[in-house]
C-alpha cells in the first residue's frame, strides 16, 4: 500500500483529476429526526453533484460524460464548482 500512496501522480502529463462518485453503501448518512432535515436541504458539495447541476445549466455539457468533463472544464476547490477552461491543454477525467 505505501508504494502506492509514493506514486509520483503528479508529474504525469496530461494531469489526472479524480472525480468523485457515489458508491452504494460507501458513504454512511445517519438520519434522525433531529438532522434529516438539514441532511436533505444541505447536501455535500461533491463533483458528481456540481456535474449534474452544470448538465441542468449548460447545453453543451449535456452531451459530456462526467469523465470528459475535466477536458472542458477546471475544479475550483475553494468555489466548488467547475470552469470553463481557458487554455487548450486537454486533461484525462479519472473516476
């Protein structure tokens, strides 16, 4: 496990961003009656959900898959949400 967590990724060309997914059973979510509320009205902020909100907004990203959409488009960390690129350096989509 540890030489896999060493892998130099970030020197690989083109860069690889890794898109998060919802996996069945993957990420436990406890709702009581005191926290469903805010659970369902506050949603984490995650790739896959920003992704489904950007195919909502745009006609373009309706015809990407979410593996193609770090072609196309930045993650912004601190806004959590995805840019349109500027530059014409493609980029592989890791899920």
């Amino acid at each position: 496990m540890k030489r896999i967590l060493l892998f130099p990724i970030y020197e690989r060309s083109p860069a690889v961003i890794h898109l998060t997914v919802h996996v069945e059973n993957g990420r436990r979510v406890y709702f009581t009656t005191a926290n469903v509320r805010q659970i369902v009205l506050n949603p984490s902020i995650i790739t896959l959900t920003v992704f489904f909100t950007l195919c909502q907004n745009e006609a373009f990203t309706k015809a990407l898959l979410y593996s193609e959409v770090p072609t196309y488009y930045t993650w912004n960390t601190s806004r959590k949400s995805f840019e349109r690129r500027k530059g014409g350096e493609l980029i592989d989509g890791q899920i």
